[in-house]
C-alpha cells in the first residue's frame, strides 16, 4: 500500500522521482523500485519523507487516512 501513496504524495507535491532521491541521497531507479513496490523502504528513508511531506509515517504505510503528524 505505501508505494501507492509515495507516489500520490510525490505528484501532489509537483516532484520528480530524482528530486526525491536526492533529497533521501539514492540514486532514482533506487526510489522507482519503493515507488512500484519492487523494494521495502528503510526507516529512515519512510521518516525523512514524513518530515518532507508533512505526514505521519502510518499515513505513508497505509494504517490510517489521516495524512495529519502526531
């Protein structure tokens, strides 16, 4: 389910998926394979996007729809 919203967010903020993974410092086909689901993301990587983002991690992961940061 995260690779869903990864992608929903990205495009909602008007990035590209090279301006992700330079922001997390990973090369893009690294992030194209979170995106698609092709590969688990890290931790770090999950809580780096929250705080880019402005949402909680559940929110990323799909546990809630409440995209709101504790």
């Amino acid at each position: 389910m995260y690779f869903r919203r990864l992608r929903d967010l990205r495009e909602d903020h008007d990035l590209k998926q090279a301006e992700i993974a330079e922001h997390l410092g990973i090369a893009q086909t690294v992030y194209s394979r979170y995106e698609r689901g092709f590969q688990t993301i890290p931790v770090e990587h999950l809580i780096k996007l929250s705080l880019l983002y402005k949402v909680s991690t559940d929110y990323i992961l799909g546990l809630t729809d409440n995209a709101e940061p504790n």
